[in-house]
C-alpha cells in the first residue's frame, strides 16, 4: 500500500511538470507497465485529480482544470521559489494581485515545515525592495497571454501606441518578459509580418485567443536580450550607436539593460546602442556612465557634442 501511494505521488508529480505524457513514458519513468499506469490514473480521477486520456495508438494522459483546486506537489526549493515570488507580487507591477498573493502566501507559510519557512524569513528579513512606480496590468491579461504562448495560439487585441493611437493587432506570442518594472510580450506581428514587442500596459482589450500555430525560430536566442534591444533605442527619437572604451562588463555594471544595448568588440571596448528623447539627455547620459567613447551614429549626436563643447569652453573663457 505504500509502495502504491508513493508512485501514485510520483505519477502526479509528473503529469504536473510537462503538459503531455504517453503512456509507455509514464511507466518507463515509474519503472511498471501501461496498465499499472491506467490503474493509477483511475485512482487519481477518484481523489479528484481532472486526469483525462489523450487519443493515439500508444494513448497519452494530460492533466487538466477541474471543478476544485487539488493539491499540489513542490519539492523543496520550488516551495521557497513560490513563497519568494508571492512576496514579490505583493509589492508587484500587477494589478490588484496584492491582496491576493498575502492570502496565498499565508496559506502556503502555513504548511511549510520549519526548515523551509526559516529560508523564507530569512530572506524576507534581509531583503528590503526598492519599489519604482510605474504603470500596472491586469493578472488575467497576463494569464491569457502566457498560456497563448505555452499552446501556440494566436492573440488578437487593442493596442494603444506611444501617442496613445489605438490599432487592432493580430499577433503570434513568443513569451513575456519582465524588466522589474514593466511587462513586454514579444510576437510575431501577422500584419506587419515582422517580430514586435508590446508593452503589456498598452494593450487595451482583454486577448481574445484565435488561430493555432506553428512556433516560429525566435528572434534572439535571449527574449530579454531582444527586448532590451528593442526598448533601448527603437522607442526614442533620437538613436544613437558609439564605441565605448572600455571592457563590456564594466560598461554593463554602470548601465541598465532596459536603457543600452551592448555587443563586445574586443577586449577593452564594445558597441552599445541606446536612445533618447533629446540629444541634450543623450549626451548627459553618455557622461553620467564615465568613460570614454566614439560616436557612430547619428550625425547630430557628434554635431550637438560640438556645440557643448563649445559653449563650455565660453563659460571657462568667461570665468577666467
């Protein structure tokens, strides 16, 4: 009877890490045979276990929603993670979640054995967060978005530009990503028929799923990468490309991902990309980072450099 409870937890374990599972991949992972499994699968239906059965020749099992919440199962450090992350979210850029995450978390420090709950406090009494304001979104939209992209389903919504233009967007998602302070889902635009990233905020409509499709190759072999590329200059007016004198870590340890993008060169320099609304920002910006560099791009970013340096040397001259 232990033996058996033990599998059946086993079993469980499995059908709630990967979406589908075949029948001979279950019983060769739980080290019995196919109808061992279907046997097992029946006794988790009867605990209340929404366990249905996929079509096929060697058949398949995948466990859905049900009409209740059944209890999961987390090994150690994915407790933890979820305890860390529910604290998160109570402090978090989403949208009437605050409430809910005290409560979830309440619930699941609850039931942590001691061990487990002194990590948790540990880390929530050493960890003060530095929260910066900025805009909010809605938990559902979220949630359709994610699944959309784990089922490969296509998203059709209102989206709002940076001049607040609405526009109806059809789009194929790839996957979120989260900068700590907004939300961006990278897809494929159907339209336009080119990879875009979409700020979460700005999507005004509820996604509606639609069409099924077939994944395409990623635009980066790094979504945040991507993004980071994309919001550090596409979004500006002014974009500007230079050589920073110096080691690309060191660059990266003065600077944000969310504001350059960063490529090595060699050893001792790298080219970064970035954006500003001003050139006036852009070059206070390139000062504030402290090292040496050379401007590629724009014509105008070099031109303005000359005027500052220009008037500079007046209000020296002036001085003297």
């Amino acid at each position: 009877m232990l033996e058996t409870s033990a599998r059946l937890l086993k079993l469980l374990s499995l059908l709630q890490v990967r979406r589908d599972w075949t029948g001979p991949e279950l019983a060769d992972r739980l080290s019995v045979d196919v109808r061992t499994i279907r046997r097992d699968v029946d006794k988790l239906r009867s605990l209340g276990y929404p366990v249905t059965s996929l079509p096929g020749a060697t058949g398949g099992y995948q466990l859905g929603a049900g009409a209740e919440l059944p209890p999961l199962l987390l090994d150690d450090d994915e407790a933890v993670a979820v305890a860390v992350g529910l604290r998160t979210a109570a402090n978090g850029t989403i949208a009437g979640i605050e409430e809910t995450s005290i409560r979830a978390l309440t619930k699941l420090e609850q039931v942590l054995p001691s061990r487990l709950r002194r990590r948790v406090q540990a880390l929530q009494a050493h960890t003060t967060p530095l929260i910066a304001a900025g805009p909010t979104v809605d938990p559902e939209t979220l949630t359709i978005i994610a699944a959309a992209c784990r089922d490969h389903q296509q998203l059709r919504f209102t989206y709002a530009s940076t001049r607040g233009e609405p526009a109806k967007r059809l789009v194929e998602p790839q996957g979120l990503v989260h900068t700590g302070r907004r939300w961006y889902l990278v897809a494929w635009d159907v339209s336009k028929e080119d990879w875009r990233t979409f700020r979460v905020d700005r999507i005004t409509t509820e996604p509606t799923p639609a069409a099924r499709f077939v994944p395409r190759e990623p635009p980066a072999e790094s979504l945040a990468e991507f993004v980071s590329r994309q919001v550090a200059s596409s979004v500006y007016t002014y974009q500007a490309v230079l050589t920073i004198k110096a080691p690309l870590q060191t660059v990266a340890e003065r600077t944000s991902p969310m504001s350059v993008s960063l490529e090595p060169i060699d050893e001792n320099s790298c080219l970064m990309r970035t954006g500003a609304e001003s050139l006036d920002r852009m070059v206070f910006h390139l000062l504030f980072i402290g090292l040496d560099f050379e401007v590629h791009e724009p014509k105008e970013l070099a031109d303005h450099i000359g005027l500052l340096i220009t008037r500079l040397q007046n209000a020296i001259t002036v001085q003297e």
